[in-house]
C-alpha cells in the first residue's frame, strides 16, 4: 500500500463520488484536497492502522468480507467499485472497521479520516442526505439479507429433522416436538394416540432381496403410512424398520381404527413394480397407546412399545392395544 499523493492532485472529480453527488461547494473541495489517496496492488489488503476512516474508490475495486470480528463472517464479499465508498458505519460509531477489505485489482483509494468527515457533514446538508441515504440502503440490504438467512437456517433446520430415505420426521424432531405436544395434550385434556409399528421380519427381507430392495420396502412402508393419515397427524422414522406415528386429538379407539387400516394398506402394499420380479410383500406389527394421566413422552412410547412387543409375540402381523 503505498500513498501516491493528494485528492487535489489526482485528478478525479469531486461530483463523481457518490456521497459527494449535489454536495459540491467550494469549501468541500478544499477540505478534500489534502487527502491522501493510497495505490493497492491486486489482492493487498487496506489496513486501518490510523483509526476510522472513510475510503472511497476512485479507481478500481475492492472486496469487503463480512465481518470478521462478531462473528458475522460467513463468506458473503461485496464489491466496491469506483465512486463508492465503504468505512461509514466506523466512523459513525468511533470504531475501527471490523471488516476485511482488499484490492481486486490495481486500486486508488480516497482516504478521509473520521474528524474530518464529520466537519464535512456539519457543513454540508447534501452530504448529510445522502450519508443518510447510503445508510438507508445499507441497512434495508442487511435487514433483507438476515432474512433471507434465517429462512435458510429453518431450512436446513427443518431439513435436519427429515429421515433423508422415508422423507418421515426423525428422532431429532420427536425428542423436540413430542414433550411440547404432550404438555399440550395435558393442559387442555385433549386425547393423544401413539402407534409403534414394526415391518415384520426386515432383516430376513434384506437377506433375501438386498439391502437396495430393503430401502424401497422402507420407503413404500412410509408412503402408505403417510398417505393414510390426516394433515394433523405425524409419521416418524423411529429407527431402523421401525415407525411411530402421533396422533392429536385421538382416543384410544379411533387410534385402532387407524392401526387395523394402515395394517390392512402394508398387506396389500406392492415392493417391486417389475413384474418379472417376484412380489414380496411387507407386513406390520401395530403397538397402540394413548396417553394417560401425568404420563411423559417416555411413558407413553414404552407404553406403545410394550403393545408392539405383544404384537409381535402373538404371531406378528397385527395390533396390540
């Protein structure tokens, strides 16, 4: 970085600096004239060793990382190009610039020191209107990009609480929502159902058709599952071979009802469309529970747990309440 003269040797136009623009008066130009004006080689960074300053392009263009003091830096660069300037938030807060700032390419750079860019907005209105208009845009921009990132993180979020093969909720999302529901279901005196269900015999379906086939029963179990419930209700991956679904506003025998017909649709469930293919099909054993007086979310899955493993035990292929 090597200083290469003053503002009044430069040779560029007071007007075509954009915080300048309809604010050029005799009196600013000679308060600009002194200014050093700095030359970076391509990719050299613009140290702020002497404090808060306001740096304007006035030729070339330079890269702005985000904030790398707060925490802020997530990759995001925007470019400054000639007439453009960037340090107004420090020396509007008396701070040393907390962001990264390089050439692109070859650059001149305008510097003007803090006190004196105040002096300057004290005797000027049009500077003052537009700094409080860059200002305006700055944070319209921010405020719009911190939106964009909060939708982004409840994407992934969400997106994190999705069994990646069934397209069901995980574990992550039960452990998060299933206690808020069940308080829920406790302080209004609503019912709430719990089905565990089990695909019968899995791991002798994977033996003999592959784990690749293993998948698609997966995926088919969780389609006629998901398709056979209301909007309200909610299907979980629960772990290998094994799914849960919730049931709000639901007794004990309407949840049955459910059970028999969602055990009824894995009968007739089709694995293979290939009818070259031999056509095994997936059956279910059923768990039914639905929450008691002061029971937690962990009473009332081993509840419907205990039901499968009744289930199970008796033959498989069927429902235990």
């Amino acid at each position: 970085m090597e200083k290469i003269g003053n503002f009044s040797a430069s040779g560029f136009n007071i007007g075509d600096l954009q915080l300048f623009s309809d604010a050029v008066d005799e009196r600013t130009a000679a308060m600009l004239a002194p200014c050093a004006v700095l030359r970076l080689e391509a990719g050299e960074a613009l140290s702020d060793n002497s404090g808060a300053c306001l740096y304007i392009v006035l030729r070339g263009s330079l890269a702005v990382a985000a904030d790398t003091y707060t925490g802020m830096d997530d990759g995001t660069v925007s470019k400054v190009l000639p007439g453009e300037s960037v340090g107004e938030q420090s020396v509007l807060d008396e701070a040393s610039n907390l962001t990264a700032i390089s050439a692109l390419e070859e650059s001149d750079v305008l510097v003007i020191d803090a006190v004196l860019v105040w002096e300057l907005i004290e005797q000027s209105n049009g500077l003052a209107r537009n700094l409080l208009r860059l200002m305006s845009f700055r944070i319209r921009a921010a405020n719009a990009l911190l939106r964009r990132r909060q939708k982004l993180g409840e994407f992934y979020r969400q997106l994190s609480m999705v069994d990646s093969l069934t397209g069901l909720y995980n574990r992550a999302w039960l452990n998060d929502l299933l206690p808020n529901m069940i308080s829920t279901a406790h302080e209004s005196g609503a019912p709430l159902s719990l089905l565990m269900i089990d695909l019968d015999h899995f791991k002798r379906f994977n033996d003999q058709h592959g784990h690749q086939a293993g998948d698609q029963a997966l995926r088919i179990a969780a389609q006629v599952v998901g398709a056979a419930l209301r909007p309200t209700d909610f299907a979980v991956r629960y772990g290998g071979e094994e799914l849960m679904v919730i049931l709000p506003d639901t007794n004990e025998h309407l949840a049955l009802l459910v059970a028999e017909r969602l055990c009824e649709r894995l009968r007739q469930a089709v694995i293979f469309e290939d009818l070259r293919c031999p056509l095994p099909h997936i059956t279910g054993s059923f768990g039914v529970a639905s929450l008691a007086l002061r029971q937690d979310e962990h009473g009332l899955i081993a509840t419907a747990d205990a039901a499968l493993y009744r289930a199970k035990d008796a033959g498989r292929n069927r429902i235990a309440v």
